[in-house]
C-alpha cells in the first residue's frame, strides 16, 4: 500500500503548523524537514509522476494541495524561529555591549556612531512650564515695545518720550534676553573670523524635551562629586523660583550626547545660565565691567557656567562615569568648544566659576582668560590627623591659640546657651523641613533684609532662596546638610529660642559653609558668629576625621579674620570668554596685573601656624 506524502511531514510541524508564533511544541529538526520538503517538491514539480502514482482525478490533486501547504507552513515555522533566534542574540548581544558600556538610554538614536551638542531649558520636571513662561514673556515685551514705536515721536524731546527711550532700551535688553540663545537655530555656515568654532553643531531642545530625568544626571556625577552638582539641589533651584526669569536667570544646560545602535546616551553636561546680572556668581570684578563698557559693549545678557549662591569648587565640564578615558577627553573637549561656540555665534561673554583644576587646565587651553582669586580653607591634618580642637591649637601661634579659647569659654559661660551640631550625613533623621523652614524665618532671610539683599513685587519680598528652597533641603537632602545652631534653652515650647546659626552641606569628608545669621533681635552673646562658622566647625571635622572646611567667599578683611583662626589661602580662579577679541586682550592685561600683586592677607606672616607644634 502506497503512503501518502502527507505522512511524510512529522506529526509534531503539522500539528503547529497552523502556530506560526512561540509555541510549546517539539520542533522538526531541520534536516528532517529539508529532505521531506524536497520530497514534496520533486512529487509537486513532476505532473507526470503524480498523475502516474495517482492518476489525475480530483483526489489527487487536492492530495498536491495539501502536501505544498503543509511544506510550505512548515518552513515558515522553522524560518520564524531561526529568524526570532538570531533576534534575540542580536538583543542580548547589544543588551550585554551597552551594560558593558554604561549609560541610560537618552531618547531613539539614528544608528549612526556620532557625539552631538544639545542646549536644554533646564535640568527639573517644571522646564516645561520655564518654557511656556518665556515665551509668553517675549510675547508681551514684543507688544510693549511696539507700542512705544507706535507712540515714538509724538512727544519729541518731552520728559515723556525721554522716558520713553529708557522703557524701549529697558525692553530691548530683556528681549535680548530671552532670545538670544534662540539664534543658534539659524546657525550660519561659515564664520571666517571663528572658523574653529563655526565647526561646532548645536541642537535646541525645547520645553520637556530638556527634561532630564535624576537617574540620567546621576550618570555624570562621581562618588566624590560636590554636594552642589547633586540633581536634587540644582533642579531644587528651579523648582522652589530660587531660578526663574523674574529674578534674571535663564537655566540652560549645555549637554553631550552619544548618537548609536543602542539609542541617545548622555555622556556630558555644562551646568549653563543665562543670567541678566551678576549677582550669585561671585567671580566677577568691577574693573572687568568697566572694560567691557569703555568698548561700548553691554555686559549682560551673559552666560554664567556653575552652581547658582554658591561660591564653591565643583567640576564645571561634566562627563559620564561609565566613559573610557579616552572618550571622557573627547567628549570634554567637544563641550568647551561648544561654549566658545555658543558665546561667538549668540555673541554672549561666558564666566566659568569654581572649576576643578582639570576644569581650569581644559578652559585655559580653549583660550579662556583665567581671573585669579582666593578663598581661606582649613584642612585637616593630612599625615597624622588632629586628636581633638586642643591638638589643632597646638600647632597655632601662642597669642592666636590664646584668643581663640577665650572667645570659645565667653560663649560657653553665656547663661542658658548651648551650641548644637546637627550633621545629617551621620543621622538625617535630625535634618527636618521644619528645621529648616526654621532656619529660613530666624536666621536666612533677617540676614538678607540686614544686608538689602532683598527685592520687592507685587507678591512681596524675594530673597536670593525661597522658603520653598529650604523645605526642600529638609525634604530631599537632609544627609547633605549640617547646621550649627545656637540656642537659648527653655524659652520656647520647642526646647528653646534660636539665637543664630550657619548653614552649611556636607559630602565626602568636606564641610562647605554656606549661610551665617541671627534673627531680627541682635544677641548679645559675644563671639557667636566665630563659633558657629569656624569653632565649631572644625571641632566637628576633627571627631570626625572630616578632611576640610571651606566658608566660601567673605573678601579681605574676612579672609584676615580666617586666617587668624587657621584657614589657609587656596586658589579658587574662574575663567572668562567674550567673543569680542579686543575686550579678550584687555581682560588678559587686568587679569596679569592682579595675579602679579596677590592680596595681603594671603602672604605667609598671617598664617596662624607656629613654625613647630608645641608639645602637651
């Protein structure tokens, strides 16, 4: 009996062969399958033979059908397999590359091996709305500054079209403000005078486009990165309005992704404002001003690369972690082009403030002016720590070992006065938003009010940080933050009344100090200020073997006062760019002759050091 060619297919393909998905089946062994398809197809291809075996009745040519369907389904499955097969080990394969590689996926890559330069909004969820903001905001000084137009003329040489021009020029300025960077879409093929840079392609990212998410940021952060550079603390500035276009910064992050088989990588970023003024960034000197208005150029809109408020060293050319050195070189230097880039093409001056010393080298190399400054740091002692504060005061100059304990016993005799260290890299528990909202109302914004560091709106009175800025240190970053904090005990429900006290962060061994102040009602304990900014300060770091306190900036006759206590000049320089060539070389000359002539305080007989230490 003759079988049928049907029965030459195995049972389990014909049993699947209607499944041409991931199946529980036993699959037909390729070889098996090959032979029996040729079968199929020699019996199929030969009419003669069929109709000899068969004859050529209706039977048998259903029979045919049959038999190249089946063949047909069944190498349909075996190719889907092999085909998902090969799929899958190009997915595990690039899954396994692309964790070897390091680095979140960024957005959908073009396939093509290239690192691009993108200018973002900002860095928190809110530059959406930042965006919105202004471009609403160039809709309505566009309206008023036709409306002067309009009017121009009508009361020529009038107080009221005097008046008039200082509006229009007003208006002027802070439309260049915010849209000067608007001008890179329109980037000119050629530039002769800045060929270097004009080779330099920069995208703009628009509204949430810009948003990057924390775990992204965190890619471009080493271990022992500046507590300021920490996504919670820059986004924070945006969020809680300490940033904002009223106050005359603009957050606009320059960032360096990697275009490849595996999607956009973030393997860079520039920490980049646009600022209206000069306040907040502490690197900038009258005299360099004056320079630029002699040649009749206006200093701002400018662009300010660093942490806003905060006068402290921290990498300012950002790459990802994960990057081999020699694609970390590549990816920096394609950033420090990219500001020479920007400044020429928007005709923007750039300041880079408190940069590493690799950050400095990268910048001097670019042709950035370097400005020589100085801050009073005290360090630990490096070889063979300090035991306790008595042991640092040893190493001191009797008379300034003897002033520093007397004023240290005045503030401990003061009646019902206790000082407090409240570190929350050791317990963050003890860092509450109601300690530090506490913090703002008794002791930030008195201070600021003192100092006329205040502005005043239809909402009323805008400080430097909100309130809404200082929760957030309580809510998001209590293990950054260490206050010292003076306190009257027994006066308050609270456990006692807050007579001053310093904020100041905390990470890796270095104590960085930021704010100092007292409520509205001046203490009259002696030496509060001095203990809770330096005392107490450097005992903390000595129990516990910190490496550093660094007050930030406080200017010569503060630094003098440092130095008498043990702080150190250390160099803190920042570097400057302006696409005008003229106002590069007058910067150069004003930058040689301060570093030729250093500040008294930082020569050697200030130092509060005793030659040798003095013995128990």
């Amino acid at each position: 009996m003759n079988a049928s060619p049907v029965a030459a297919v195995p049972m389990a393909a014909t049993a699947s062969c209607h499944h041409v998905g991931w199946q529980p089946v036993q699959w037909p062994d390729p070889q098996q399958v090959t032979s029996t398809v040729r079968v199929i197809s020699g019996i199929t291809l030969s009419d003669s033979r069929l109709g000899a075996q068969y004859g050529s009745s209706t039977h048998a040519r259903a029979t045919r059908v049959k038999v190249v369907a089946a063949a047909g389904l069944v190498l349909a499955s075996c190719r889907a397999r092999r085909s998902r097969r090969r799929n899958l080990d190009v997915l595990l394969r690039c899954s396994r590359i692309r964790l070897g590689a390091g680095g979140e996926q960024f957005g959908v890559g073009s396939g093509k091996e290239r690192t691009q330069l993108l200018l973002g909004e900002g860095l928190g969820p809110f530059v959406s709305s930042s965006f919105d903001e202004r471009r609403d905001s160039v809709m309505r000084v566009r309206l008023y500054m036709s409306e002067l137009l309009a009017g121009a003329g009508k009361h020529e040489g009038s107080q009221t079209d005097a008046k008039d021009r200082v509006r229009f020029n007003h208006l002027k300025q802070w439309h260049d403000f915010l849209t000067s960077l608007d001008a890179l879409e329109n980037w000119p093929k050629s530039n002769p005078e800045e060929s270097d840079d004009d080779m330099v392609q920069i995208s703009l990212l628009r509204g949430r486009s810009s948003c990057l998410k924390p775990s992204l940021w965190k890619e471009m952060l080493r271990p022992d990165e500046s507590a300021f550079l920490e996504y919670d603390f820059l986004s924070g500035l945006e969020e809680s309005g300490s940033v904002t276009l009223l106050k005359g910064w603009q957050p606009r992050f320059l960032l360096a992704c990697r275009d490849g088989p595996f999607g956009v990588q973030l393997v860079g970023a520039v920490p980049m404002y646009l600022k209206m003024h000069s306040e907040g960034e502490f690197c900038e000197e009258a005299d360099w001003i004056e320079a630029a208005c002699r040649r009749n150029i206006v200093p701002w809109p400018h662009l300010f690369v660093g942490v806003p408020y905060t006068p402290h060293v921290g990498r300012r050319v950002l790459t990802a972690a994960w990057l081999k050195p020699s694609d970390r070189v590549e990816v920096q230097q394609l950033l420090v082009r990219g500001l020479r880039a920007i400044s020429v093409q928007a005709n923007l001056s750039v300041n880079v403030a408190f940069g590493t010393q690799h950050d400095n080298d990268l910048l001097g190399a670019a042709g950035f002016v370097m400005r020589t400054a100085r801050q009073a740091w005290w360090s630990n002692r490096k070889a063979e720590p300090y035991l306790d504060f008595a042991d640092f005061l040893r190493t001191l100059r009797v008379k300034n070992a003897r002033e520093i304990s007397r004023q240290r016993a005045a503030v401990r005799d003061a009646e019902g006065v206790s000082i407090e260290v409240l570190d929350g890299s050791a317990d963050p528990s003890c860092i509450t938003p109601a300690l530090m909202t506490e913090m703002f109302h008794s002791c930030y914004a008195p201070t600021m009010l003192r100092n006329g560091n205040v502005s005043l709106d239809e909402d009323g009175m805008r400080f430097d940080l909100s309130e809404e800025f200082f929760h957030m240190l309580g809510e998001r970053l209590p293990h950054r933050v260490l206050l010292v904090r003076a306190v009257f005990q027994g006066s308050s429900a609270s456990g006692g009344k807050l007579l001053g006290g310093s904020l100041c962060f905390i990470k890796d061994g270095r104590i960085s100090g930021r704010y100092w102040g007292f409520p509205e009602e001046i203490s009259d304990v002696p030496f509060l200020h001095f203990e809770c900014c330096y005392y107490a300060l450097i005992e903390h770091a000595i129990k516990n073997g910190y490496s550093a306190v660094e007050p930030g900036n406080g200017g010569g006759d503060i630094y003098r006062v440092q130095r008498r206590r043990g702080f150190e000049p250390s160099n803190t320089p920042s570097y400057h760019f302006s696409p005008n060539s003229g106002l590069r070389e007058d910067l150069a000359l004003l930058a040689a002759k301060a570093a030729a002539k250093p500040p008294s305080w930082t020569k050697q007989r200030n130092s509060a050091y005793a030659p040798v230490p003095r013995k128990p």
